[in-house]
C-alpha cells in the first residue's frame, strides 16, 4: 500500500550520492538504515505494519467460538518466507490483468456484495502457489508475489550455488491455470499457460517483465481470453547474465530436440496402427486411442497423462485413492452449440486438480496414477459402456492374474471373470456386474496395448497382457523415448497433491444450520409448525460415519448400535423413517432441492401427524484439494394415528 520498495530506493540512491561522493567510502548497513531513519521510513513502515496486527486480534476476538466443537483457533499468522542465501529463488510478481474482454459489461461489485472472482494457481517444480481470488474485471486487479525455488537440495547438488548456465538446463516452465468461481462456488477453467521462465537469466539486472497472452481452453483454445503482466527477478541476482543468443539458442534446440521425438513416435504409432488394422478389418472401430488432446488443444500420447503419483501423508490405502478421486466434481467438456457430439479434452492434473472436477478420462488417469504410486500394476482402460457411449476406467492386474476393475467417478471395485464363449451350454457363466461393453486398449505410463481379440466385449476378454495373440503391444523404448518424465518439454511434470483446507467440523455446523432454516420455511409455506429433536439429530452422526466408512473400505460397521440407539429414542406408538444422501459440494439450498425430488425425503420433510419431531444431521469428509465427500440425513419421528 505505501509502496515501501520504492520509497527505499530513493533513499537509497539519495544516500549513496551525499555519502558516496566526496570520498569513494564503503556504505555500511548502520549508514543505511540511519539514513531511512532519518527520513522517517521505518517510523511509518512500523505503524502499519502495527495497525495490520491490530485488525487480525480485532478480528478473531470478537468472531464467537461455535459452541459444539472445541477448536482453538490461533489467529492467521503469515508465515515469513525464510530466503535461504546459499539457494536460487525465482520472484515472480502477476501485476494485473488487462483486456479480459469477456468482463467489459461486468458491473463495479459492492462492497460486501458477492461476485465471480478470478484465482491463479501456480507449479514449478513440486510446488504449489495460488494468488488471492481478486473480482472478475476487464482488467483484473492481480497483484501477488510467489517466491518459487528453483535450485533445491532435494532437487540436485545444493551445496554450491547454482549459476545462470546451470540454471538454463533447468526446463521445467511455472504452469499457470487461471480459474474463475461463479458466484453460486462453480468453477470454471478460463486457461491453462505455461510459462518460460529462464529468459531472466539474459535481462539486465535480473529483472524483466513480460506480458503474457493467456489464451482459452477446448474449443476456445485459438481464442485469448486476457493478457497478465508478470514480473521475474532472480534472487540473490546473478553475477553474470547471460547473452540473449545464448538462451535463444538454447530454447529452439530444446524445441528441434522435442519436435524430431514427437515426429519419431508419430512415424513409429502410425507403422503400429498399419500391422494393428491387418490383424482384421474390424479393428478401425475399436476404441484404440494413441494420442488425446490437453486441454490447450495440443496432442500428446495417452501415456504422459499417467504418471506414479505419490500422495505422502493424505491417502493411506489405494481404497482411499479410489475415494478421494470418486469425490473429486464429474463434469463433461463443455462445448457450444447442439449436435451432442462429445468434446475431448484430457485435462493436464494441475489443472483438474485446481478446478475440482473434470470429465471421467481426467478421473481414470488420476487414479491409475495415484494405484501406481501404492505399488500396484494399474492400467487405464479405453472402451465404452451401455449404449455405446465411450468411457475410461482403470484395471488392475494381481500377481495371482485376479483383474479388478475400478469406476473412477463411483470409487466402485469390480472383479472380472472373463466368460468363454465355446464352453458348452450347461456350463453355469459368471454374471458381470461392472457396466463396461468393449474395451479397446489398455495403458499407462510405460506400456500401451490394443486388443486384438476376436470380440473386444469385455466380458469375453481375457486380460492376459503377455500374450501378443490377445494384446498388441506397444514398444516401450518408444513410449519412453517422448513420455517419461523429462524426456521432452512438452510433458509437464506432475503437482504433488495438497492437503485439505476445509474446517470440517465448522462446514458440517454450516450446513446444517442452513438445511434447518430451509426445512423450517418449507413447511411454514406448507402450514406445517417445525419442533426439532436435538438429540435424534446427534444420534444419526454413527449412521453417516458409517456410510463413508463402506464407500471407503466396503466395510460396514456399527449398524447395531445405532438401531439400538433409535430404537430408545422413539417411544412405542410411534414411526422413525430416516433417509440418508451424498453430495460431493456444499451448496446447502442446491442440496436441498435435490433431497426434495426424493418422494422419500419430501415424505419425511412434509411430515405430518401427532408429536412430530425433524431431525437432520450432516457429515462433511473432508479429502486432499478441496474434494469432501457430504453426507445429510433427514428423519423424522412421530405418533402412529390409525
């Protein structure tokens, strides 16, 4: 707000030619300082800095503790960033947006009024920023610092500090994806950048600003959507720059580099769809998909769009995985206009992870990668379910040859066994519960596989991998000449994921405060009093509990006691009926709406009789990102009259 930077240079520059300049003497810290002193800088740094510190106590004082969860809240404190000398940052400032020309008609907010924000989220190198959400403008009031580091023990020899020559080899570029949230908390991918950060290594001074020209997703990916003005500076600064010749030619061999791996795969996936289609005929109607298109528009074998992914400490079992991805928004690609052709985009992770919902191939792909990092032999599976829709879904091989199928949007396990069509007719056949028709490939991060069986129905597959007459595979030299993780530039590396920052005691509290003024309303429209029962409401909490549990492990625990327990909550005479849903948002009036389309739920909460009582209880699972798993349940209680 005071603009301390600038103001300190001034004085700065002032200093150095008053003291400086008579004779050529060494300016010491203390000189400094004394001379901000003397101009009163500090004083007024101080102040406000004083005032900020007010505000937060101000804040956290007077905000009343919820009454039924315990949790002492420290106030915010920001962190101080440590700046570690012996290591090499990258300060990248966003300085406000310009021509976001979609936002010219959008009115000035009022104040406390709520309005569609825009976020940036960035990843360099295994670390993750994200800008505080400003409003949707014409030109957005961006105005964020991100401290990325670019030399890291973990990441190379970090004992010495690394120099600009050492650092052009670095060429992992800053991804950006620019989200917009709605003004009901939908999210919307507005663009998906990646930036070339080294072409500071030749500015002067170490600092250069760029604009950048952010341009859209799909079927707008041709289309700019607005331009960010981004400042880079090297700290500490380099001692010696390099020449602009230098990094230019160093970026177009890493392009001439890229360019001849992508076209000796594209040879090579050609040649191998050639032999795949004179195996038979039929086999150019098989969903056999080589390459698929990011959400730029840009092609990329579906192999670099797997990855092991290592959770650390977030999820602890692959069932857990399987949850949390499960959880995760389904959404189709949007596309403008009827004809109800499917848009494909696979979505890079960062992106799907920042938007919080993507289409079932984003899901299968974080999935696959998330068993693979639990150590398991995972595949994505390409083929379609009824109706002859296309679908995606993971496959995992067992050491004993079990295959088990998981649904990626339901977190749902199925076993398959494959029926043999020649076997006589007595023979009793399994019955397959999994809802996938035919399968057309299969891969992941090393291996690709067409199937080249007589019928590409699922349920007469067999999924013996190794054996070429089944599955043609793929050479995996060639998969890993262009898909493993630095092979080419044109393959982001993957984010690591991010621990939830939802309260989920205090949006469970949220939620159902809210349910209870929209059921109340309801029924007073209706004619209908409300009476609530606390203490019916606190004992369905085991019956939630337990849901998630199951979703999670397929393992239901519990149930006796809490048929014990409403049991002795509900007197003779009278009739209990509870009915639980799921949501993955927390959108109280949009839940709302759906429990009522339930003839269930509307029966409960339209209840009438003697002595009724409502109660609701909501259970908010909280998982990595921002993904949470909601359960509500509604249930009434009231007196039998015959």
């Amino acid at each position: 707000q005071m603009d301390v930077h600038g103001r300190i240079r001034e004085v700065l520059a002032e200093t150095v030619r008053e003291e400086l300049a008579p004779e050529h003497q060494e300016l010491s810290t203390e000189d400094l300082i004394k001379a901000l002193r003397q101009r009163g800088i500090v004083d007024d740094v101080m102040k406000e800095l004083k005032f900020v510190t007010d505000v937060s106590e101000k804040e956290t004082t007077s905000a009343p503790k919820p009454s039924t969860h315990f949790v002492d809240r420290e106030p915010p404190v920001l962190k101080k960033t440590n700046i570690d000398p012996t290591r090499r940052y990258l300060y990248l400032q966003v300085l406000g947006g310009k021509a976001f020309l979609e936002h010219l008609q959008e009115p000035e907010p009022l104040p406390g009024q709520i309005c569609s924000t825009f976020t940036l989220c960035l990843h360099f190198r295994n670390q993750r920023f994200r800008s505080k959400p400003v409003p949707c403008a014409c030109d957005p009031d961006f105005h964020d610092g991100f401290l990325l580091e670019v030399h890291k023990e973990s990441l190379g020899d970090g004992s010495k500090m690394v120099d600009a020559a050492a650092m052009l080899s670095i060429c992992d570029p800053v991804h950006m994806v620019l989200i917009k949230t709605d003004m009901f908390g939908e999210t919307i991918l507005v663009a998906s950048y990646f930036l070339e950060w080294r072409s500071v290594l030749a500015a002067e001074n170490g600092i250069t600003n760029i604009a950048v020209e952010l341009l859209g997703v799909g079927t707008e990916s041709k289309v700019s959507v607005g331009v960010l003005n981004i400042r880079l500076e090297m700290y500490p600064r380099l001692i010696k720059t390099l020449s602009p010749e230098v990094t230019n030619t160093q970026f177009a061999l890493e392009r001439q580099k890229t360019a001849e791996k992508e076209r000796l795969f594209l040879v090579y996936a050609k040649q191998w769809w050639r032999e795949y289609l004179q195996i038979r005929p039929t086999h150019n109607v098989r969903l056999v998909k080589i390459f698929a298109q990011d959400e730029n528009g840009v092609n990329h074998p579906v192999c670099s769009y797997v990855r092991p992914l290592r959770a650390g400490r977030l999820l602890d079992t692959p069932r857990q995985a399987a949850r949390f991805v499960s959880v995760l928004g389904y959404e189709r690609a949007p596309i403008i206009g009827g004809g109800g052709g499917k848009q494909e985009q696979w979505c890079n992770l960062l992106a799907f992870l920042c938007r919080n919902k993507g289409d079932c191939e984003d899901h299968a792909n974080l999935l696959c990668s998330l068993l693979l990092g639990f150590g398991l032999e995972a595949f994505v599976c390409v083929g379609t379910k009824a109706k002859g829709v296309p679908h995606t879904w993971v496959m995992t091989c067992g050491t004993d040859g079990t295959i088990t199928f998981w649904e990626s949007l339901t977190g749902h396990r199925y076993i398959h066994r494959a029926i043999n069509p020649d076997d006589p007719p007595l023979v009793e056949q399994p019955k397959p519960l999994y809802p996938y028709r035919t399968v057309g490939c299969v891969f992941n991060h090393q291996r690709f596989f067409g199937n080249c069986q007589p019928s590409d129905a699922v349920e007469l597959c067999v999924f013996d991998l190794h054996d070429e007459s089944k599955w043609k595979p793929m050479s995996g030299e060639a998969i890993k000449s262009i898909c493993s993780p630095g092979s080419t530039s044109s393959v982001p590396a993957f984010p690591p994921l991010c621990a939830s920052t939802i309260d989920a005691a205090a949006a469970s509290n949220e939620i159902e405060v809210q349910l209870r003024i929209l059921v109340s309303e309801y029924r007073k429209d209706l004619g209908l009093a409300t009476g609530w029962d606390d203490q019916l409401s606190y004992l369905l909490s085991p019956a939630l509990a337990a849901y998630e549990l199951e979703r999670t492990t397929g393992i239901s625990a519990g149930n006796e006691e809490f048929q014990d327990a409403v049991r002795r909550a509900v007197p003779d005479g009278h009739t209990f009926k509870g009915f639980p849903i799921h949501f993955v948002y927390r959108n109280a009036r949009r839940a709302f709406a759906t429990c009522l389309r339930s003839p269930f739920c509307e029966e409960i909460i339209c209840c009438r009789g003697d002595q009724v009582r409502l109660a609701v209880r909501v259970r908010v699972f909280p998982y990595p990102e921002c993904a949470c798993a909601v359960w509500i349940m509604f249930a009434c209680k009231y007196r039998s009259v015959l």
